[in-house]
C-alpha cells in the first residue's frame, strides 16, 4: 500500500522487450535502499524489484499492466515518479493508493498562475463507474492530490511549486496520458449504491 507522498524520481535507462512483457531499467537515489522482490510504486504502478546493480534496478511490466497504463509508452530518458510502500509505523500524509492503476486520463490543460500551476484532465467515467468528488482524493502518476471542478468525466488540481519540482508534473503537457488511481472510498460506495455485491 501507497500513499501517494512521491519519494523522489527515476530515470528510465533501458527498456527491454521479454515477449508480451517490458522490462525497465531505472536509475534512482532510491536503488541502495531497495531489495528484489522489494514493491515500489512507478507513476502509480506497483512493480516488483526484480534485481539490483549500482545505482539502478530493474521491473517488469506484464502486457495487462501495459495495456491499462501509461508505462508502455515510457521512453529512455523519461523520468519516473518513485514510491516505497508504506511503512506499517508510518504516516498518511496522502490517502489510500493500492498501486492498482483504474484508468488512463489525459491532460487536457496546463496553466502557469504564477506561483502555482493547474491542471485539467479528462477521463471515461463511464469505465469502470470511476468518479471524483469535489475536494476528494485522486492520484496522478502516483501523486496523491485534492480535486476541484469536479463534473462527470474531468476534473482539475493545483500543483504547489514543491510538488511541481520534486515529480514529473515538470514534464507533463497537455495532451499526454496520466495513470489515474480513484478513492478506494469513493469507487466502494459508487458499487454499493449501484446494487453490485
């Protein structure tokens, strides 16, 4: 389990096609800190460590987790945002993130205030019955955040100088595809009131 606080970013060194599957090399200040079979969240996407060497490591995204995430589109050079799980002792400074990423949104604006930034994505609410609410929970590429503007298939979030400069939200343009992770909370209550069990 996550809590979508980003530790630090990796740099995508190697992408290795294994069948169906990708394997990503990444270098990270995280890596002398890490262990194989050690799980660590990639723009949101729990991966497994799978080994060690200096300063990088590597993971290995099945085609299921490439088809329903941003990561097959990642690229040498590209970085990542990086999370450790949770320590049992720890503290949620963010929300609950399983790791389990529900769908691929888009960016649909960008916005320099001045002293912040706001971002605008859209999504298919109609996937999965994935829904925000106005002040809720959301995670973006692994980055717990507060939404605001809330409607059936877009939302909006504003980004701190702090958490601009310490994640990938520096890279992101309107356009691209973010992994999207939705209140734990909020998608059980969606299925409750829609009469599933």
């Amino acid at each position: 389990m996550f809590t979508g606080i980003v530790e630090t970013t990796g740099r995508v060194a190697a992408i290795q096609a294994e069948g169906t599957n990708l394997t990503f090399t990444i270098e990270s200040s995280l890596t002398h800190e890490l262990k194989v079979d050690q799980s660590v969240s990639h723009n949101g996407v729990c991966l497994t460590v799978t080994s060690v060497s200096g300063d990088a490591y590597t993971v290995t995204a099945v085609d299921e987790t490439l088809k329903k995430t941003n990561l097959g589109g990642l690229q040498v050079g590209h970085r990542v945002n990086l999370e450790r799980c949770m320590p049992a002792n720890g503290r949620f400074d963010g929300h609950i993130v399983q790791g389990h990423v529900d769908q691929v949104g888009r960016c649909t604006n960008v916005q320099d205030m001045n002293g912040s930034w706001l971002f605008d994505f859209e999504y298919d609410a109609d996937e999965n019955g994935n829904v925000t609410v106005e002040k809720g929970s959301i995670c973006i590429n692994g980055v717990s955040l507060t939404v605001f503007n809330s409607e059936a298939n877009s939302f909006r979030v504003t980004i701190i100088p702090y958490t601009f400069e310490h994640t990938t939200f520096r890279d992101l343009q309107a356009g691209d595809r973010v992994n999207l992770e939705f209140d734990i909370v909020g998608k059980y209550i969606k299925k409750m009131l829609a009469g599933y069990r």
